[in-house]
C-alpha cells in the first residue's frame, strides 16, 4: 500500500490513460493469487485499506476482462477476440477456476456487512449459475468453456476449483442445497475417479495461460492443491 503501481499514465499526446500491467491484476490468475492475502492482512489487522485495494483492484479486473454477457472472465483482455476452432468465445477453465476460487477465499474474509460485499457476492451468484449451466455430462468442465472440442479431452484443474468454490457457496448458505448440490457430487466423483491407486490426481492441464491438448497422465501441485480445498468443503456439506 506504501508503493502501488501507478494507475495512469501519460501517453505522447498527453492522453491520460489507466494503466494495464502485471503489478496490477490484469490476468485471472491474479485473482486468486492476491486478494485472499490482502482480506486476510485486513482480517489479521483490522485495517479496512487492505479490502479497499481489493475492491479497487478487482474493479479494475472487472473492467478489462469481466464477460458480463457470458458471466465469466477472460484469462486477460488480449482473449476478449479470440475464437475457438467452434465458433466460440474463449474462456479456459482454469483461468475461471482461478477467478470462482478467488471469491470464495476473498468473501471468507470480508465482513457481511462491507458496503462493497454484495458486489463480490453478485459475481459469485452470476459464475456459479453460468458454471452449473456448462458442466459436462460426465461431471467435469471443458478446458474451453464454451467449447468441448478445444481440446476435445479433460482437463481436471479447472473442475477442482469449481467443485471448492460451489461446495463452499452452499455450505454458507449463497447457494440453494437442491439445485447445485448434485452437480457437485457428479463432479467430485469425476475427480476421485481420476485418482490412480497411487492417489496421483491426472487430467491435468500443465502450466499455461489458455486451452491447449496435453498428455492426459499429465498432474500438477495447483491441481492437487484445488482437490484438497474441494476435498474439504465436500466433507463439510456431506456432514
């Protein structure tokens, strides 16, 4: 807070424009990795600029690359034109997962009666009933949300985020029990049953930044780290 990146810059013609760099949340990744360390500075201090920079800087995510016609978030603006190879807009599973996870660590924190609470809560509804409405037959999510065949394979590292994230929702009561609940078993049951007898967790798309084909025997600690997260809160709704 006693050195943030600068907010505007000056541009040749003397244009004063916000500016859109990596000190800044400008890709969903960023989503989770800052703001559930900024709530808990502000729980552990009860100081109230900490959630003030996350509603700052997560309204400034909103603006680059928050899809309000599709309740989802581009992985950054430069995927706001992107097609997949159906005809679809592109929204990488992970990148979402990221973003659905991020509000669930973020509204554990912030108090209920914050002025700016129900705007977290109004993202999570929308993703959450976007996300309900996309989930596959066989329990997972595509790695390209919209569009199954890009590539036409699982990739678990998205679903282990929106099982955690929606297990969550319900267990604090944002989510109705009846209507998301199944949704959550069938997934959780997809991801235990890419669980070899090892306990090594495949299907996981490697380190990226969009959907692309991988070696489906293929794992990754941030994987492994969303299942025991979702692990978790399923533990919790199932008591």
């Amino acid at each position: 807070m006693a050195n943030p990146p600068a907010h505007y810059i000056t541009d040749e013609k003397g244009n004063k424009r916000k500016t859109y760099n990596r000190q800044r949340w400008n890709w969903s990744d960023a989503l989770y990795m800052a703001p559930p360390v900024w709530a808990a500075l502000a729980d552990a201090t009860g100081d109230e600029r900490y959630f003030d920079y996350i509603v700052q800087e997560w309204k400034q995510a909103n603006e680059w690359y928050w899809s309000a016609q599709d309740s989802l978030y581009f992985h950054d603006r430069r995927d706001i034109k992107k097609v997949s190879p159906g005809g679809q807009r592109v929204f990488w599973a992970r990148g979402d997962g990221w973003v659905h996870a991020g509000l669930v660590e973020v509204l554990q924190y912030l108090p209920k009666d914050h002025k700016d609470r129900d705007f977290f809560v109004g993202v999570y509804n929308k993703m959450s009933a976007k996300l309900l409405a996309l989930q596959k037959d066989n329990g997972t999510w595509a790695p390209s949300l919209l569009d199954e065949m890009h590539p036409p394979q699982d990739d678990i590292s998205g679903t282990v985020f929106y099982v955690y994230a929606l297990a969550w929702g319900i267990n604090n009561d944002l989510l109705d029990e009846v209507r998301y609940r199944p949704a959550v078993e069938k997934a959780w049951l997809a991801l235990c049953e890419r669980q070899d007898e090892n306990g090594r967790l495949k299907n996981v798309q490697p380190v990226g930044g969009f959907p692309v084909a991988f070696d489906s025997d293929n794992t990754d600690i941030f994987a492994v780290g969303g299942f025991i997260s979702a692990g978790c809160e399923v533990l919790k709704m199932l008591e």
